[in-house]
C-alpha cells in the first residue's frame, strides 16, 4: 500500500479523525518552561532557537501521534532562523515519519520546468521518508505559474507514493483578489480547482482519491462544500480551524459521507494551547505539554460532533 | 542611499549593464575540474555537493563581480540538497553581497498573515546584509495569495530597503493556464501588474523607481512591452533569455529610455557556458572560468546591441 490516499486514509481510520496540527513554532511563544531560566527569547542565537524548535516540535509530536493521523510543519518559521532552522525543519519531519505520522511540509513551492522538478525531488519523500532530503509525505505547491508547472511535482508524487496539496482557495481576508475573478462563467480558484480534479483523476487507482489534493480555507464554508463536489478525486486539506475563525460545522462540507476526503488543521489553537482559555488556567504554563493533548482531544470531539468525521470512530 | 531601486540603479550604471546572472548550480553539471578526480558526480554525498555547490556559485562571482550589477541564485537547487545545501545558498549570498552584487533570492515566496511575515524577516535584509539570515537584497515571490498577503513583504522591503519581485507573467510554456485568464476585459496578469504597480508607485521615493518588482519572462515580447508601459513605477525582473529562448531583442521592451528599470536573466547560458558552443572548443572544460566570462561578456554586448542599455556605457 504505497499510493499516498492509501496511506493517508489508512491513518485516518486508524485514528479515527482526520485533525492535522499544524507546527509552527514561534521564538516569542515557546513555553517558558523549554527556556533557560531567566532567559528572554529574544536573547537566543538562531542555533539556539532552532535547537529549542526542534524540541518543541518533538515533545508535541510525542503528545499527538496517539491521537491524530497528519502534521504539518510550517516551512517558513524554520527558514526563519536560517540554516540551523531548516535542519530542524528536516529532523522534526524524520521525527514525525518515525511516530507513524502522515507529514504534509506547508511550504507552498512552485517554479517552472526543471526548478520545480528539484523541489518536488527535495521535499516529495513519500511512502519512504529516506527517499528526499526533507523526508515529507507530501507538500504544498502554488498553482499560478501554470498546470505545466505542477507536472514535475505530479511525476514524484506518483514515483515515489506522495502528496501533493495545490492552493485552490486560502483561508486569508483578502483570499479573493485574484482567486475570485471570474472568466467563463467561473471564478478562478474554480478553474483551479478544475485543474486539480483533473490530474487527480488522472492519477487515482482504483477510482477513489488521488495523491493530488487541494488547499481550501475553512473561512469560505460555502466555497468549500461547492469545491468538495467539483473536486471528487482529491484530498483537501483545510486550513482556518479555531484561530483563524472557522468553526467545525464550517468544515463539515469538506468531507465525503464516510468522512473520509479531508484533513482540517489546527496550528496555534493546539501547539500554544497553553497560552489561551480554558487550558492556561487549568494546567498552567508548566504542564504546557497536558494543554496541547488537552486542545487535540478537544478538536477531535467537536469535529466528530458537527461533521461526518464521527463515522471513522 | 538606502532604498532599493536607488542601490539597484546605482550598481547598474556603475556596471554599465543590466545583467543578472542566474546561480542554479547542479550536481550532474558541475565542472569536471572541481570534482576529485574520477569521481561521478552522483556518487557525492549531500554535503559534500553543497560544498561543491558553494565553491562552484563562489568562484562564478569572483568571474562576473567587476562584470554585472546582480546576481539571482535559485533556492530550489540549493534546497535539493537538503540543510547543507541551504548552509550552502546562505553562504552564497553573503559571499555575493560582499563582493558588491545585489542579490536577488528567487525563491517563489508567499503565504498569509504571519506566515508571509516569517517569510520576509528571513529573506529580505535589503540594504544591510547582516539584517536577516538569508542576507538577499531582494526576494521573488508569488501573489496567488491575494494582495493582503504581499504586504508584509512589503513593509518589509520598506523598512529594510529590500525589493520584491512579484511573478506576473512567468517564462514557462504553460504560463497562460491562469495567467491568461480574462476578466472585465483584462488577462489575470494585468490585474497582477495593476496591483503590483499600485503598490510600487505608493511606496516609491521622489516618484520613480519604487521597491516593489515584477517578474516577466523575455519569451512573450509583446506581453513585456505591455507591462513595462502598464507598471512605470516598477523594476522588471526579466527571466527567459538564452536557454529558454528569450534574445535581446525580446527583452528590448523591459527598459525605459535611459536602460534603466529592467535587468535580465541567464542562468545556464553563463554558468555552463563551458558545456556550449562556442565556449566548448574555445576554452575546454579546465577552463570554464575562462567561458563564464565570455558567456557574461557576450551577453552584455548581445544587450548593449539591442535594447536601450547601450545608453548605460
């Protein structure tokens, strides 16, 4: 069982809900309890910094991988800090692959021919985390440069059994700029979506869901019900739970009737629940790791409360 | 004379063209004299190519330093080779900083909110090179997003005296997938360029030149001309030339009057100059220092001869 959609839903099944926590560290919001004593983040070199990422991001991984199928490491908080960043970027993956998890790296990649084909090779691991650099299941690319352009990434997804998450409809205020205007009837991120059907379909076995699948915000509730339906071959992923304002009956749409076809991720609302109501007063900064398995489980719950998630239990 | 267009402009009269050489060095393309002998290059180690990587792009720099105003390394090559070869990008640029070349980071950037704001500390240093991990001047990135999410770039670009190019029409074949698409009678990358000549012409200084760029390939002339004359507050960053097809009579169209507001792009065509003819026969693989000059050198007169950068002299 290799394809990427096998795997993804095998994991899926095996832990009974489709929630991805999202791992984007932030120097300012590292638990106090990680620092050294007296320490002010801002005062930590980058190898320092991306040191404590690491550990972070290993001891919530340790919190999560009983309970969820999917992580996502933001890309950009680890270039942040630079070369020493993106080591710890490449470990947190390893990590992550060695707890059984489904590792979708969020790092939004796209360029033309050859360039694009070096980035599918560095981040498209697959089924075998020792196969790219970086290790990833799978990873998100941006589709403006044009359909010739996720090719390369389409090739190694379907070589080596990984995934590919094509930004369609992004969960920002200002998402609509270019991804609404219309042409032929459509808007946009439709055509998009079209696009993306289209080499999902291409590349299913059996009929079912492809390694291609689809970045959608669960801002856009409505958009996201109408682009499950135009999209039936793919995997979305559904950014925008809980910090960013959606609500799990806003995700609902994006399941099929088996609650399978979809991962909604959390990021700040699970990694710095410590940080925020009801958990900071219950376990305190100290017991940070408790508030993080504490969020999950509550994500967890209140998706199989409001969408078809709660047939996979 | 710290904003972006004015050290650009500067470094490109004080050059006398508009020159941008394209570092994407490659494992099975390096020169035969840097490799230890008999070795097969795809025999190295990650490391040990990242080394290799770095010496390649170190010594390109010291050949075209006194030549050409700007550099342009390409991340995705670097990253291919995982930490090290990020170690390598980040080495790259502070050596091409400090020999005087503006860096243009053409790493394809963009996300939302804070992410996109991780993304801009990383990479945009702008005037002071010790400003950010990455170092770069300037860094290309992709507006699918929606405008909301250039804007910590741009504030960025301001504060740091960095420039941004954003893709607007890319050089590949495919580029008009979406790119193409018409709404109220104008193709998505007009509206891209109205967008991005907006935020140009806010944030230009005396009203010229502004810190926010445009990439437009040199394989669609017309589209070129169309966009210079729709985007005169905006610096074009101009992919396509040699190896892609693009001649300098193609990118005629992406300079003013003066030869200013534009520099273009060969990558291949330079740096493997030495696997080409004529430069083959001329100089011989030992001496592909020797190519990449006059690869470099017949490239500035190719411009001098057909675009108003003869004007530059």
């Amino acid at each position: 069982m290799k394809n990427y959609a096998s795997r993804l839903h095998a994991a899926i099944r095996e832990k009974g809900n489709a929630v991805c926590v999202g791992l984007d560290p932030r120097v300012n919001q590292l638990p106090a309890a990680l620092l050294p004593t007296g320490l002010n983040p801002v005062e930590l070199s980058v190898e320092e910094a991306a040191k404590l990422f690491e550990e972070f991001c290993c001891r919530i991984i340790d919190v999560v991988a009983p309970l969820v199928p999917v992580v996502k490491p933001q890309a950009a908080f680890f270039e942040e800090l630079g070369p020493a960043g993106t080591h710890a970027l490449a470990n947190v993956i390893r990590y992550a692959r060695s707890a059984g998890l489904i590792v979708i790296c969020d790092a939004k990649r796209g360029d033309i021919g050859s360039t694009a084909g070096a980035y599918a090779r560095a981040y498209l691991a697959g089924a075998d985390p020792d196969a790219a650099v970086w290790g990833a299941d799978a990873l998100t690319v941006n589709p403006y440069l044009g359909t010739d352009t996720l090719q390369p990434f389409v090739d190694m997804a379907i070589e080596r059994g990984a995934g590919l998450y094509v930004l369609v409809r992004t969960s920002n205020p200002g998402a609509g700029t270019f991804q609404d205007r219309v042409t032929d009837g459509t808007s946009l991120f439709e055509h998009v979506a079209k696009a993306v059907e289209s080499l999902a379909s291409q590349t299913s076995e059996g009929g079912g869901y492809g390694p291609i699948g689809a970045v959608v915000g669960a801002t856009y509730p409505d958009e996201l019900r109408q682009l499950r339906d135009i999209m039936p071959h793919v995997p979305l992923l559904v950014p925008g739970y809980g910090s960013q304002g959606g609500s799990a009956a806003d995700v609902a749409g994006a399941f099929d009737e088996d609650g399978l076809g979809a991962v909604v991720n959390s990021s700040r609302g699970i990694i710095f629940a410590a940080d925020q109501e009801p958990y900071r007063t219950q376990y305190g900064p100290d017991n940070w790791e408790q508030a993080v398995e504490a969020a999950t489980r509550a994500m967890i719950e209140d998706l199989a409360e409001h969408t078809p998630t709660e047939k996979l239990r």
